[in-house]
C-alpha cells in the first residue's frame, strides 16, 4: 500500500496558479492534477507556454499526474458533438505533451445493451477518441459512478483501443448507489488514477453526500486493501476544496 502516491487536484486548493503550487509544495505533496482550462486550455497554451509550465512544475518538485478536461456537456450529446470532441482531442495531445499522457472526463453514462440515442453518440465519440489516444500516446480516462465498475468495465471491453480506462471515484460510485470496492475488482487493470474522495450515507431517505476524506463510509483500509489486490501503483488524487491538509494527513497515517 505504501507504493501509492498522493497528489492533489490543484483547483481544489482554491488559489492561482502559482500560489497552489507553491501549497502543493509547503504540504509535500509530490503530484498535481490540473485542469485544462483557462490559461492552460490547449488552445491558449502555446509551445513556450508548454515548456513555461513544465518548467515551474519542475521548480515547485510536482510532477503533473493527469489533466482534467471540463466538459460543459457529456460526450453523449448531440448539440456541439463534433467540436467538443476535437476538443478532447486537443486536450489529449496537450497531456501527451507535458506528460502525464492521462486526461479525466466526465463522459456520461455508459449505455447497457439496448443502446439509445445517447449512446450510440458516446461509443461514436468514445471511438474517435480511443483511435486519437492510440495515434498519440495517451489515455482518456471516464469519471466513475453513473454506473458501476461492472457495466463501465463491459462497455470499455468493446472497444479494440488501449487508449480507455477509467479514473475510479470512490465517492461519487458511494453517491450513485454503487459499491465502490467492487467496482475496483471488476475495473481491475482499467483503473488508471483513483480519487481519494469520501461520503456518507445520510437520513431516511439514504441519499449519499460528499464529505472530508475519513469522515464518510468509506473503509479506506478495505479500500487500499483492493487497489492491492488489483496491483495499483499509481496516485491517489484528493479533490475537495480546503480538505487537501487533513486528507494528506490521513493517507499518510493510512499508507506510511
């Protein structure tokens, strides 16, 4: 378990840019997730500005584990399709380029075997992407928890592309009504980047609501314990806004 490393997404610290890296650094956290927006959409980060950034990423001693790729809609709409996924597909080359080589995306819910509408357009995107990854060398990694590792892990089985996998959200699988230790079995070797996010089942209602990392229902030592049996070495990324301390804090009580 101590071969995980602990990263964090850097917009969840809450500050510009080099004031986050700077907090990255202070709470000796050695990888950052940042999202491709803004000054660091691909489109606005020329090639100076690509070696700019890499270059203050070395100078803070952060290595850049994944880029996130905002999306204000799914890959499984219809309005914008074309463009969102060249979109994407910028973003994918951009990671390629400053070298995590992994890009998170929210893609909508994965279709069962009667494939709707919606569906059919994502495995038409989720195609075009998968055969880009493999052109240039990177992973589209899906947000998990609108359904469970088992339906994502059967649909990504389709496709004929080692460019899919998926970044495992523990809490948000919680919050969905899945079980999240195994929906990491059946991801298995799938499971690329997994987030270190809580939640806690709450009223009568038992709806699931996001809350600091160890304050949920999530057993982490169960948790860690599968990523081990799965043999994830990769990162765990805490994303919530002001809980990056105490969740270093606690991951490190955990896997120390």
């Amino acid at each position: 378990m101590n071969r995980l490393k602990i990263g964090v997404r850097l917009e969840a610290l809450g500050l510009p840019l080099r004031p986050a890296l700077a907090e990255a650094n202070r709470l000796g956290i050695p990888g950052v997730r940042v999202d491709a927006a803004g000054d660091l959409s691909p489109n606005r980060l020329s090639e100076t500005g690509r070696r700019e950034f890499s270059h203050l990423l070395r100078s803070y001693k952060l290595e850049l584990i994944a880029l996130g790729c905002p999306l204000r809609r799914g890959l499984d709409a219809a309005e914008d399709q074309q463009p969102r996924i060249e979109h994407v597909r910028k973003v994918m080359t951009l990671s390629f380029d400053l070298g995590p080589r992994v890009v998170i995306v929210e893609a909508g819910r994965v279709p069962g075997e009667g494939e709707d509408e919606r569906g059919r357009l994502l495995t038409e995107s989720l195609t075009a992407l998968a055969a880009h990854g493999d052109r240039v060398g990177a992973t589209l990694a899906l947000e998990t928890g609108l359904e469970s590792g088992e339906a994502l892990n059967a649909y990504l089985s389709r496709f004929d592309s080692g460019a899919l996998a998926a970044n495992l959200d523990p809490a948000n699988l919680l919050m969905h009504g899945f079980d999240p230790y195994a929906s990491a079995r059946a991801l298995n070797r799938r499971v690329v980047r997994v987030d270190a996010k809580d939640a806690r089942v709450v009223g009568a209602s038992r709806t699931a609501q996001e809350v600091p990392l160890g304050h949920g229902d999530i057993d982490w030592m169960q948790f860690l314990g599968v990523l081990e049996e799965i043999e994830y070495r990769g990162w765990l990324t805490i994303d919530r806004e002001g809980d990056a301390a105490a969740g270093v804090a606690f991951l490190h009580r955990l896997t120390g």
